[in-house]
C-alpha cells in the first residue's frame, strides 16, 4: 500500500509506510521517496567511513548508516541529497525509533521531516 504527504503541493512525499499525517493513496512525481524494507543489501566497499556509522565516497549523491543496537542492525541509505531524494531504511529502524532513536541518526520521521523541510525552503528562495 503506498502513502503520501504534500506541503501545499509544493514538496511532495511518497511512502510505503503510513507515517503520522499521511494520506492513503499515491502522490504523482513525488520530491521525496521513502521505502521501507526488511533489509538493506548496501556494500560498504570502497567508501569512506565520514564517523563510527556514516559512509560515503567523495563526488556522489548518498550517504548511508549502519549500527547494530541492542542486537540488532538498523540501515538507512540516504540517495539522490539534490533532486527526487530516496530514503530507504529497514523495519528495525523503526522498531528501535519506537524504543530510543539514537543520537548518532536521530529518528527515521525527524529525519524525513527535516528533508522535506529543506525541500520546501529551497523551493520557496528559487
């Protein structure tokens, strides 16, 4: 089932989870992408540890986390920073959002929210 949410149709947000706020149904051209999946299959070769859970590789649009909390690993891979952005996380991140958010990323929803909040002030000063 897909989700969205709009910002006076100026930022648009499409989604596979049904975050607070959003709508049922899917959004035409979204800003912002966001996908949930059960696991993330991302190689870390070649890319430059940027601290102790972010990577990333000089010149390219992504960043990723990795950290194992409690047991348990939680992902999240940033793509596309200046255009359509992608955030694709696993299903623990939101387990483990739900417990404690970690301070190294901050919550999944803070994280969208903020993105979308950049979107729309770009927007608005272009």
């Amino acid at each position: 089932m897909k989700y969205h949410c709009s910002i006076h149709d100026i930022v648009k947000i499409s989604s596979n989870f049904p975050f607070p706020g959003y709508e049922v149904g899917e959004v035409s051209d979204p800003d912002i992408v966001v996908e949930i999946r059960k696991d993330l299959n991302f190689s870390k070769d070649g890319l430059s540890k940027l601290d102790f859970w972010f990577y990333g590789r000089e010149g390219e649009e992504f960043v990723y986390f990795e950290d194992n909390l409690f047991g348990v690993k939680n992902k999240v891979l940033l793509k596309c920073l200046e255009g359509k952005t992608e955030i694709y996380a696993t299903k623990s991140v939101l387990k483990i959002d739900r417990l404690y958010a970690p301070r190294s990323r901050g919550s999944l929803y803070d994280l969208i929210n903020t993105e979308r909040v950049l979107e729309y002030t770009c927007l608005l000063f272009s």
